[in-house]
C-alpha cells in the first residue's frame, strides 16, 4: 500500500501537467485565431484594392468613349511631358500619386482622380455625376484606408482588320485603334500619419502597409474614316 503523501504528490504533478496542457492549447488557439483574422484582413484588403484598380479601369473607358479614340490618339503623340506637370505632388506625401511620372519621350499618357473631376459639375450637368473610384464604396465607411490610382494608355496604333463582330464581307475604309490601358490601384491609409518608404529603397512615397493591385484592358476604338484601303 502506498504512502498517503505519495499518491496526493503523484495527484499534484498529474492536475499541474493538465494545467499546464490546457493553457499551451489555449495559447496556441489564440495565436492561431490571430493569424486567421490578420490573414483574412489582408485578403480583404487586397480584394478591396482589385476593387479600386477596376473601378478606376471602367471610369478611364467611360473617360475614352467621352473623348474619343481620335482625340485620344492626338494627346497621346503630342503630350511630350507635361502631363507630370499637370497635377503636381504638393505638401505631404499623401497627397502624391503611387507611381512615377511617365517618362517624356513615352508616346502614352496618364489619367489621375483630376482628369475624372474635371468632368464632373456641381449641377449635375457634366460627363461624371460622381467620382469612379469612391472610398466609401470601396472599403467601407469605417476604414482607414482610402484608394489611390492612376491610368496609363500606351500602345496605340491603328489597325485595318475587323473587330469581333464587324461585317465579315469587309471592303470598307474603316482603320480602328487599338490602345492598351493599365489601371494602378493602391490602398493607403487616409491620415498621412503613417511611415513612407524611404528614396534609398527605391519606393519613395510609398506607404509600408499599402497594398497594390492592377488591371488591364485592350482597348479596340473606332472606326477611323480614312483615304487609304
């Protein structure tokens, strides 16, 4: 038979072990929570950027179509750099664009938030009736976090075969544009009071935490009237 003092030590060492297991399970549940939730805050993020990248793609196709392939096609070849100059990054590095400027010998041009509000009148009245990228809409009312993108139309060059679903017998004089159009969303966080990456890093003016997401579209313009076959 054994000693009183020796089965209650034995019981002592058996309940602290169970402890012990108990809250290491209870610690490693925790972290794991932790990681779920951050991880899925990320994938929203990210999927809320994608959001941001087309919606700011289908407000530059609304922009083309009010313009024009012609028009379009003209400030392409002739901006040379001034559209670098057009809204200048001014005060805190919030207020500059995720992206830099296009280099000036580019026959390309880049659409900002600035292009989309010159459209849009007080009244109603102009081409836009509301911005195509809204934060709100985007992330959410709550959030800290606010878009910001730019546009860029490159590789255009004008064509003479049939777009899909163009009469098949052909014998017109119709040439058509095809145009490439990137869309560079970013999400940032709206006070400014967060760290920007540093000019040594290559990212100046990019935020540590912001997330990134592009969208692309060929664009097939047109027709162009023209005297040759």
């Amino acid at each position: 038979m054994k000693h009183p003092r020796k089965q209650e030590g034995a019981v002592l060492f058996v309940v602290l072990m169970i402890v012990m297991v108990g809250t290491a399970s209870a610690l490693f549940s925790a972290t794991t929570v932790s990681h779920e939730v951050r991880g899925t805050g990320f994938a929203r993020q990210q999927l809320q950027t994608r959001y941001a990248a087309r919606s700011a793609l289908i407000g530059a196709l609304e922009w083309f179509d009010i313009f024009g392939p012609g028009t379009v096609r003209s400030i392409v070849q002739t901006r040379g750099d001034t559209d670098a100059k057009l809204f200048a990054c001014v005060g805190t590095p919030k207020s500059c664009y995720p992206e830099p400027p296009l280099a000036g010998n580019r026959r390309a041009y880049r659409l900002y938030e600035e292009h989309f509000g010159a459209l849009i009148e007080p009244d109603g009245s102009g081409n836009f009736k509301n911005p195509p990228v809204d934060a709100d809409a985007v992330f959410g009312g709550g959030s800290a976090y606010t878009p910001a993108f730019v546009i860029d139309l490159y590789d255009e060059h004008i064509v003479n075969k049939l777009p899909p679903g163009a009469a098949a017998q052909g014998g017109t004089k119709f040439k058509y544009m095809r145009t490439t159009m990137t869309a560079r969303g970013r999400a940032q966080v709206g006070d400014g009071t967060v760290d920007f990456a540093t000019a040594e890093a290559g990212d100046s003016g990019r935020q540590w935490n912001e997330t990134g997401a592009d969208m692309r579209a060929y664009i097939i313009s047109g027709p162009f009237i023209s005297s040759g076959s």
